[in-house]
C-alpha cells in the first residue's frame, strides 16, 4: 500500500515537471529560431522589427544588439 502511495507521488510530481518544462524551449530551439529568423529577414519576408517582436514573444529579453537572455537566465549571442 506503502508503495503504491510513493508511485501515485512520484507519477504527480513527474507530471507537474512535464507540463513545466514542456511549455519552455530549450536553448537549442532559441538558437534554431534566431536562425529561421535571420533567413525570413535576409529572404526580405519579415522587417528586422517583427524579428525582435517575435524573438521577446518566445520569452527572450533582449540585453544588447545580438544578445538575448532566456527565461532560464542563459545568454544567447547571435551574430
């Protein structure tokens, strides 16, 4: 009975975790839309403003030209 308690807990707390975690990207999917961003800019598809109007609605702040802070606190630096 014990055990099945902790496993009821632990599956809880594992899903808390997911549904955390799974609405955040992860540094890698930051740099990958930094880098769609810069081809839809350089393709004259999308202005260098809406860029950075996307870049902070995906939870980026931006510090200075070419970096970017992550909710997470990581520092991206793009070129």
């Amino acid at each position: 009975m014990l055990i099945s308690r902790n496993k009821t807990k632990l599956r809880y707390i594992i899903g808390i975790i997911n549904k955390v975690t799974s609405n955040m990207l992860i540094t890698a999917e930051y740099l990958h839309l930094v880098k769609i961003l810069d081809k839809l800019v350089a393709a004259n598809q999308l202005t260098k403003d809406e860029k950075l109007v996307l870049l902070h609605k995906s939870g980026l702040t931006k510090l200075k030209d070419g970096v970017w802070k992550e909710p997470s606190g990581a520092i991206l630096t793009s070129n």
